[in-house]
C-alpha cells in the first residue's frame, strides 16, 4: 500500500509483511540516529538507503515515535512540493 501527499510517496507498507514493516523518508541524519537507537529500524528496502528507513513495526518501537516517524516523512515530502500546493494543503487541513 502506497501513501502519497500531492502525487508524492511519503509512506509504502507491504501487507504481505508478518510483521508489517513501512518504510518512510527520513532526513539522512536522522535516519542514521533512528537506525542506531532502535533494532526494528533498517536501512529502506528497495528505497534509497540515505533517505528512507524500513520500520518493522514488531511491537520494539513505542507507538508515538512510530507516528513522530510518519509525521517527519509527511512533512519532508511536503516541504519539497510547490508553493501552491503547500498553500493549498494548509487551506484544507
């Protein structure tokens, strides 16, 4: 399942996965700082390695920063959309 924002990937999940795994973008620094905090974090599979990381979401990971995940991946791919866009995503929320 793939989850975009304006046309843009932020978010994929394989629901085939036991356990389900995401994989979401990520600031390279942070990704490297999430990889070496948290075990169920990997580089992202089948992603650019620097900008994504695969989250198994096993149970290893408290919820909320699994949701502070999502939200920082949301939030990459909207900072890089155009203004008009932005705009139009803040009229709506």
């Amino acid at each position: 399942m793939v989850f975009k924002v304006m046309g843009k990937m932020f978010a994929l999940i394989g629901l085939d996965d036991d356990p389900l795994r995401i994989n979401l973008k990520c600031d390279p620094e942070l990704a490297l700082h999430l990889r070496n905090a948290f075990h169920a974090v990997k580089p992202g599979y089948h992603m650019n390695k620097k900008h994504w990381n695969t989250v198994v979401l096993d149970g290893s990971i408290p919820d909320a920063e699994v949701r502070k995940m999502i939200d920082e991946s949301y939030d990459l791919v909207v900072k890089r959309l155009n203004k008009s866009d932005r705009e139009f995503l803040r009229k709506i929320k």
